[in-house]
C-alpha cells in the first residue's frame, strides 16, 4: 500500500510514503479549487503544493473547509512564482503542464503532448496548472520555456461540447495517474517518507542519475524552498 498507517507526524496524522510530486498552481482564485487540490494532494501522498503569488489566500476559512484539514497534512506554500521553484530543482525534474487539449495546441505547440495516461510518471515530477480564468499564461510558458528542462503537455481526453474540467478535477485526475505509476517504485524502497535529499535522488533509481556534486548543490536549496518536516 501507498500509505503506511504506522509513521505518524507532528500532528498525530498517518505520514505517508511521499511520490516525487510537486505542485504548482497559478493564480487559483476560487477557494473550493484550491482547497480540493491540497485535499487531494495529501491524499494520494504528494511531496508539497505551492501556489502562485495572486491566488486565493489558502487559510481563507473557505479553502480550509474544502481541504478538510489536509493543510497540517502536506507541505503548503503561497506567493511563489513558477521561476523561484524551477530554479530550486535538479534539471533532471521533468515538468507537467496541465491543460486542455486545445490550449495544448495553440498556447504551447512546442513541448510533446499526450493525453494523461499515457505521460511518464515513473520519474520525479513538478506539475504545472494554470488558474480557473486565465488558464496557463504567457508567463508561465516564457518560464518553461527558458529553464531548459523536460516539459510535456497532459490533457484530459473529454466530450464535446465541454472543453474543460475545472482545475481541482483536473489535479486529482494527474494527481492520482501519477500516484498508480509510482506506487511500485515506492513500494520496492520499503520507506515511510522521503527526505529531500531522498526526492532528488530518486531519478537515480530510473537511470537518469545526476552527480553526487549536483545533488549536493540542490539539496540545501529545495530544503530552503520545501523545509523538511519536523
């Protein structure tokens, strides 16, 4: 199982085994969606969610009611922009941009696209949603396309005449996609949670290793960015 019931955290909470998952959502205005995704998020065991400066304010009462408590569950960060958390993991992080198949096409046409189930989750991931109004902006993409990492498209096949699904639904969708391909990789390690240093070493496990020097250098900045649990 995904989760072990026998290591609990500081607040008494079951601590689950973390997937290499870090999600980071923009501008996210509606206090349901940002609430469900961090509910969600702590669920299916991901390593931290970050929001984007000019989001929902994520202890408005309304976003804790939506949560059902899972703030104290999982590592959750406000005011960040794309390019401060880009610059803080290894290269070797590949990034999700989650959209609709049609903003897939004509907003980022350069990155490889792909219907959700069939990207590759088997490696540490930085999920990227654009907000309920403005979706994935141009910011964003300037962001992605300048930090020189692996980027895909995932899309959520659906029928017409919808052309999207909101973004809570759309994050628990990839959230768990993500969760499933992972769960083995978690399962063969026999641990409770990773570390940071953990994290950042398990693209080494999936042959993509990067030098002892780099992770090294990483280490103490995604430390500084997601602090470690208490």
């Amino acid at each position: 199982a995904v989760v072990s019931t026998q290591s609990r955290g500081p607040t008494g909470f079951p601590v689950a085994k973390r997937i290499p998952l870090i999600l980071w959502v923009g501008k996210i205005r509606h206090p349901g969606n940002a609430g469900g995704i961090i509910r969600t998020a702590a669920g299916a065991s991901c390593s931290s969610v970050i929001f984007s400066p000019h989001s929902v304010n994520i202890w408005n009462p309304a976003v804790l009611r939506a949560s059902a408590g899972a703030h104290y569950m999982i590592p959750t960060y406000e005011d960040k922009p794309l390019e401060e958390v880009l610059s803080s993991l290894p290269d070797s992080w590949q990034v999700c941009l989650v959209h609709s198949e049609w903003s897939c096409e004509r907003k980022t046409p350069n990155f490889p696209t792909f219907p959700y189930h069939q990207v590759d989750f088997t490696r540490p991931t930085l999920m990227v949603l654009g907000g309920e109004t403005l979706g994935v902006t141009v910011r964003v993409i300037a962001a992605l396309e300048g930090s020189q990492r692996p980027v895909v498209n995932a899309f959520i096949p659906i029928s017409k005449p919808l052309d999207s699904l909101s973004t809570s639904t759309a994050a628990s969708i990839l959230i768990y996609e993500m969760a499933r391909q992972y769960a083995p990789i978690l399962e063969s390690e026999g641990k409770d949670q990773l570390s940071a240093v953990e994290i950042v070493n398990t693209h080494q496990q999936l042959g993509t290793a990067s030098s002892d020097q780099e992770v090294s250098e990483i280490v103490p900045e995604l430390e500084k960015l997601f602090p470690p649990q208490q």
